[in-house]
C-alpha cells in the first residue's frame, strides 16, 4: 500500500495506491499557505490522516513518535509530487513559484508520524512515470510526456526510470526554442515551445490571426471580445468549417510537431505521451499531427525499424498521484 501526493497551489489531493496503480481511496484539502511552510505540511498530514484513519483534524503540531497506528498499518511508502524542482536525496524543496517552500524538507514530519520511506519528486516528472504505470503508455520503458496547458510541461522516463538530470530540474520541454529570436517567453528567452504550442500560445496565434480576419465565426463565438477566446471557441470554430480558425490550426499543429519530431529526433523514446487541456482535442489534431511529426522525423534506416509512437495520456489529474506514489 503506497501513499500518494499531489500538492499544488491551490489544492492538495491524495490517495491510497495499489501496486498496479490503481486508486483505492481519496482524499484532498485546500493547499493553506496562509502560515508558510508550516501550515502546507500541516495539509500533507492531514490528507495522510484521511486516508489511513488515524484522525482527519488539521494538524497544528507535530508528533515525532505517533501513538496510534494507522487501522490498516503503516504505508509502505509515501510520495509527494511537487510544482517546483526538489532535491530528491534530501528531501528539500529547491524551488516551487507558487509555495512558500524554498529550502524547507517536507518530508521529515511524515518519516517520523508514519515510519516509512517519503520520497519527493518534481509533479510533471510523477505525472510521466503514472502514465507508465497506468496510463498511455503503461509498459513503456522509454517515455517522454507532453502537458499542454497554460505552458508546456513533461516527464522524461528512461529504462523505466525518470530521468530529472544533474540538477533535478530536466524535462522542462517548453523551454526549448523552435524560433529563434520568437515570441518573448516568461524564462527569459525568445521562440520557446511553449509560446506557441501552449493553450497560451495558441491564444496569441488566434489573436495574430483574428485581427485579420473581420467576418470569421471566432469573433461571433466570443462576443466581439477577443480576450474571451480560447482553446475550446478556436477548435469549436475550426469543426464549424471557419477559414481563420483552420489557419490558426494548422500553424499550432506545425508548431506542436516542431517540437516533438525534435524530442524524437534526441530521444526516440518508445513513446510520446500527450496530455493537457488541450490534449482533449485530440480526435481534431491527431490526425494532421501525426503527419507533420512524420514528415520531420530523422529518416529511418528502413520503413519496417520500430518507431516512436505518439498517443494521447489518459490518467488526467490522477497521473501526478499515481506516478507520487510509485517514486
């Protein structure tokens, strides 16, 4: 029986993971970051209290020597995944934008209450290794994932194991650059992926592209008001035969493939796992996507070698806890 953790900014859920994967039990609490560090690892123990029995009031003090045993024993262990990098080996919290975290170990008080291993890692890297283990690409050994929302963010697993580079920071996918010079990026570069191939980029796409295009259904769909539009109108109006909306389209899946021939052309991992808001359009680009990937892939020494598949992740907002508590 393993613990799992996702904590984000606003919430942190929980559950109870068996050793397929599969969730038995929930439980979740909104992230109080009202007293610092504190106060967000009183939540990481009173999601764990939830889930094991032993008392679901908000912890305000910690007991290094608990005194009741959890009905269904103690974990076999505890994984926590975090927004932010980590430094798994001790614990720690290096960086996490969002949580009053830096430099603080949030591992220490749920080691002693519960008397098992706690182990951290990065919540794209968790997310990657729970599609191995239950997801789309459940039985791959070489995986990179692909999350699409507000930015671009990913996983790299190789030989089933994640791959967080010298610093525990790899596998931040949307900061490689496909433009150079390109649209400014929040990082501090130009032309990364994510200015494009994000549910943000694909925003500055439509509006580039509506400005120009006065008659198109987009500007009927969000009420003359361009700041309403989003992922959701643009391929609502692409399916609706729109002239506009198919060219804003078709560039994001040019952009989107840039990207991923490039991952395959470094990598060629077994597969390509693509998840993310707008991962659920994926009966709308995968078709066009998985063209363009192919035409910009490394040659292949023959049409019979094996290649990476790209296929579409299914574990949504579990994949973070699954992937926790398989660390």
């Amino acid at each position: 029986m393993r613990i799992g953790i996702d904590l984000g900014g606003t919430h942190t859920a929980a559950a109870i993971v068996d050793e397929s994967g599969s969730i038995i039990k929930r439980a979740e609490t909104p992230t109080d970051i009202s007293g610092g560090a504190e106060t967000v690892i009183a939540g990481l123990l009173y999601v764990c209290g939830s889930l094991m029995g032993v008392g679901t009031e908000v912890v305000d003090h910690y007991d290094p020597q608990p005194k009741i045993q959890p009905a269904g024993g103690f974990p076999q262990s505890i994984g926590i995944g975090v927004p932010g990098t980590v430094d798994a080996e001790k614990g720690e919290v290096i960086f996490a934008p969002n949580l009053p975290l830096k430099g603080v170990n949030i591992t220490r008080e749920l080691q002693k209450k519960y008397a098992c291993p706690v182990r951290l890692g990065n919540d794209a890297n968790c997310a990657a290794l729970g599609e191995t283990v239950a997801g789309g690409a459940k039985g791959a050994k070489d995986v990179v994932l692909i999350t699409l929302g507000t930015g671009i963010g990913g996983g790299i697993i190789i030989g089933g194991n994640l791959h967080t580079g010298v610093s525990g920071a790899a596998g931040e996918l949307g900061h490689m650059v496909i433009t150079a010079g390109g649209r400014q990026c929040g990082c501090g570069r130009k032309g990364c992926w994510e200015t494009y191939a994000s549910a943000s980029g694909l925003k500055k796409t439509a509006d580039e592209i509506m400005k120009a295009n006065a008659d198109s259904l987009l500007w009927k769909l969000c009420d003359s008001d361009a700041e309403k539009v989003n992922g959701r109108i643009v391929f609502e109006a692409y399916r609706g035969g729109d002239g506009a909306a198919r060219e804003i389209v078709e560039q994001y899946i040019e952009q989107l493939a840039a990207g991923i021939a490039n991952l395959i052309n470094i990598l060629e991992p077994e597969m390509i796992c693509v998840g993310g808001g707008i991962s659920n359009e994926w009966e709308s680009i995968s078709k066009l996507l998985l063209a363009r990937v192919d035409a910009e892939r490394f040659p292949r020494a023959s049409d019979q070698s094996p290649q990476t598949r790209i296929v579409r992740a299914t574990l949504s907002n579990d994949a973070g806890i699954i992937g926790a508590a398989m660390l």
